[in-house]
C-alpha cells in the first residue's frame, strides 16, 4: 500500500468565512486526489516544536513554541 500526506492550511475571509468555506476546500482537494486515484484516509492532526532563534547577540531573539498541522492522508494499492 501507498500513502500520501499533504498539508491542509485552509483560508478564509476575516469577515465573511466559516467553516462552510473551510468544508468545501477539503472536499475539493479530496475530490481532486480521488479522480487521481488515491483513497481519503483522514484528517490528521501533527503537534511539532519550533526551535528558538536565538537572533544576533540575542537581539532579536524569539522563543520557541509548539505549531500544530493539519494533514490530509490518502492510500491507494
């Protein structure tokens, strides 16, 4: 079995989105790797850390913190 995971960063407007908007992205993007074979698995959540700068002579310097993604999973045979 083959798998493929893409990353799912869906945008909306500030003032007109909602997650209507955000559910006809997903499905677009599912119905397009469908139509190249690929099976929709699910929609998976990846927590990674993002490592401090520590800036140029600490000038600058930004702590790190935890970022979290979403990923797109599909298989196919």
């Amino acid at each position: 079995m083959e798998y493929k995971v893409i990353p799912f960063t869906p945008s909306i407007d500030r003032n007109k989105g909602n997650s209507a908007k955000v559910a006809q992205q997903l499905e677009a993007i599912i119905s397009n790797y469908n139509d190249q074979g690929w099976r929709y698995v699910r929609l998976e959540s990846v927590e990674t850390h993002v490592l401090p700068d520590s800036g140029c002579f600490g000038i600058g310097s930004q702590p790190g913190y935890t970022a979290y993604r979403q990923m797109i999973v599909f298989s196919k045979e």
